[in-house]
C-alpha cells in the first residue's frame, strides 16, 4: 500500500546534508491517518512512544501556493516556528530562505549547506556572542530598534546591513501580538536613523510584524503604510536610498492566506508603487509553511471512567509537543484511531462504532495542568489505542521540554510525501 519513493525527496535532502531518511509515498486518496495505522499494526509490539509525520508533498504545495500568490516576495522560513532539521531542510531544497534568531538557528541552517546569504538574523536584540558568531560565517543583514542595539552591532557585527524595525500600527487581532516587545514607535524612527549613520552603519530597509497568526489582513495595509513613512523619513535625513521592505510574518495557511497575500499585493500597489525599481520584498512566514504539514500520534497510556465521563492519559502533553496549546492558545483537532480493537476484530475498526462520550484528555507528567482536551467528544477507547493530533507543526515540538524526565525534545518523525492537495 504504501512504497518508499527515492524519487521526489531523498536526492533533495541528501544534497543538503540530511542523509538516511526514508521517503515513502502515500498513494492518492490516502491519508496521513492510514500511514500512522500502518505503522502500528505493522510494529505493534515496538511502536509505544509518541511521534510526527511531516508530508513533504504538502510542504511542496504551500511553497508553490505563495509562490503563486506572492511572486515577487522571498520567503525567509522563521526557524523558531519548527526547527526539524529534514523540514528546514526540504524547505532549503525548494528556494526558501531563512530568518533566525539566534547563533544555534543559524548552524543549523549552514549545517545544511544553506549560503549565509540566505539568512537574515532577524532578533532585534541579539546577545554580543550571536553577533560576532553571526559576522564570523557571513550573515550580514539584521535587525534593530534601539539605540543600544546599534551601539552594539558597531562593536560586534561591523559590517552589518541594518532592518529597522518597527512596531506594526495595528497587531492586535494576532495569535500572539509582538508590539509589546518589538519594534520602534513613530517618533523613534528618526532618532534611531541617525545614530546609525552616526557609526557608520547601513539601514538598507524597513521591517515589521504584524503578529504570529494574525486573523486581520488589513494590519498589512497599515503597517506597508507605516514602512513607507520611514522609507520617506530615511530620504529626508539625506541616508542612502533603502532597497528591502521586510513584511515579516503571521500567515496562516488556508482561505485566510489568499485574502493576506491580496491586502500584502495592495498595500505595496498602495504605497510603494513609486519605489518598485530595485525594490526587494522579504517575508518571514513559520506558521503557514510549518502548521499543517505536521501530524502528532500519541499512545493512550491511561483510562478512567466516572459515570459519562472518560479521562484518558497519553504519552504526550503541553509539556512536550502539544506545548502550543497553552503558549500559542489553540484549540487541537484530535482524531482516534483504535487500534486494539482492529488488532482483535479487523471487520470494524471503529471498536464501539459512532458513540462518543465527553471525554478529558490528559498528558503523561503529574502537573494537572497537563490537560490536552477537556469535554471533547471521542468513541470508547482502551489503553494501547491512540490520538492523531492534525496540523500541529507550528510551536509545537520547537517549544517542548522533558519536563517530569518524560520525552518531549527530540521525538522521532517520519517522513511522506502525498499528492492529496489542492
């Protein structure tokens, strides 16, 4: 049913340094869900720990929907999002470039065989030791918006070409608002300009973020309005003409990214439409390409039963993989997949069928707030049976820890590559 395919991805990944990884192909009309039942039943003594698979194909599809959609703007994949070293990798393959945010994020991307040319180190507040790291191997543009950011990067990453970073006017309908932390007010913008050019640093462009998966496309609309004031700003104080418009990040896969990536085309019609020669354009997406290419599978470990109510504990929790439930304030999808009763009765593999009970799902560690899911509608399951968590690459396993000595970093993935997109 399913067939290792040398084919599409294993000459791609081992051409930058991921080797010994297999590919397998999932044929049409098959699922992500079929795969991981596979697994199990073909290992069903072995296979107990919690793991990923990461679908290339739909990794390829995403690149290919924003190259379509945004054409003339070069994605630079946010490492933090999901640093799983085949992602980035395969991601390395089809064209991307890469924001990082610090020294160990930027020898991962070079380990790959990834031109630091095709990185831009975009912390605006970056440890002295990150610099010279950064300087050392050739990364050259990052970000700034403080003073005393600039007074460092003299000292440290001389040579640098500078971002300035601005806090998007409007960040508010996002996931996780970055404002509060970043970005320099309107009235910093000049004086930041100058203290630049004071030690003879180079502000080559403007960058922003409207916030990690931002649900209000117009915030684009205002913050390119904003980029623009500075561009201005820059040509009035005398400074060399700026060349990079940096659009940041807080797309979302799905119908959501078509109306973004049209309020991202009008805003630049909009406001830069003047400046379009020798203009480049850069975004930093993680979620949209990082999100949905994911699939956690986790082990039902435990069961408790009061009246209606069912408790199930798995090997995997918001300490560890599912760490994006409380950080990143998502709601999962959780599917069952009962695999002991198949094991028992393969003509129905659904066990008790249709009925579901409200049901608690628990993580494996002993802090009650290790709650997964609660009231959420699953058919009765047995220990041994498991939870197939979709969508779940975004600030999942980047975030996780081996909190209560349970294994949250590091858990093994397996790779596919489907065609079941469009």
């Amino acid at each position: 049913m399913f067939m290792v395919n040398e084919v599409n991805c294993i000459p791609m990944l081992a051409s930058i340094g991921v080797n010994g990884k297999r590919v397998t192909e999932i044929p049409k009309d098959t699922g992500i869900k079929d795969f991981i039942k596979s697994i199990l039943l073909s290992h069903p003594d072995s296979t107990k720990e919690p793991f990923f698979v990461l679908d290339l194909g739909l990794v390829k599809f995403l690149m290919d929907k924003w190259t379509q959609n945004l054409p003339s703007i070069r994605p630079f994949y946010a490492v933090k999002c999901n640093p799983d070293p085949c992602f980035v990798a395969y991601m390395a393959s089809l064209g991307a470039n890469f924001d990082c945010a610090s020294q160990a994020e930027i020898e991962l991307v070079i380990s790959l065989g990834v031109s630091p040319d095709r990185i831009i180190f975009a912390n605006p507040c970056k440890p002295e030791s990150h610099m010279r790291y950064a300087a050392s191997v050739g990364v050259r543009i990052t970000t700034f918006d403080s003073i005393y950011e600039v007074e460092k990067m003299k000292r440290c990453f001389p040579g640098c070409q500078l971002l300035i970073r601005i806090k998007a006017p409007d960040d508010g309908s996002a996931k996780l608002p970055l404002g509060v932390k970043f970005g320099a007010l309107p009235h910093e913008v000049e004086p930041l300009l100058i203290a630049a050019q004071s030690v003879g640093l180079d502000v080559v462009g403007v960058s922003f973020h409207v916030g990690s998966g931002s649900t209000d496309c117009t915030a684009y609309h205002s913050a390119i309005s904003a980029a623009r004031d500075v561009f201005d700003t820059a040509d009035k104080l005398g400074l060399p003409k700026m060349r990079v418009l940096n659009i940041g990040g807080g797309f979302t896969a799905g119908p959501i990214f078509d109306d973004a990536a049209d309020a991202v085309k009008f805003g630049i019609q909009t406001y830069f439409q003047d400046r379009m020669t020798g203009l480049e354009i850069i975004a930093e997406p993680g979620r949209y390409f990082a999100e949905w290419p994911f699939t956690l599978a986790a082990n039902v470990i435990g069961k408790r039963v009061r009246g209606e109510l069912i408790d199930y504990y798995i090997n995997d929790g918001v300490f560890g993989s599912l760490s994006c439930i409380p950080k990143e304030h998502v709601a999962v999808t959780i599917e069952p997949l009962i695999i002991m009763a198949l094991e028992s009765d393969p003509d129905n593999p659904n066990g008790s069928g249709s009925i579901t009970h409200g049901s608690t799902v628990f993580g494996p560690t002993c802090a009650a707030t290790d709650m997964v899911a609660k009231d959420y509608q699953l058919p009765d399951m047995e220990i041994g049976d498991w939870l197939v968590f979709p969508n779940l690459g975004a600030y999942s396993a980047a975030c996780a820890s081996n909190f209560n000595g349970f294994k949250g970093v590091g858990i093994s993935t397996h790779l596919v590559y489907s065609n079941n997109h469009s």
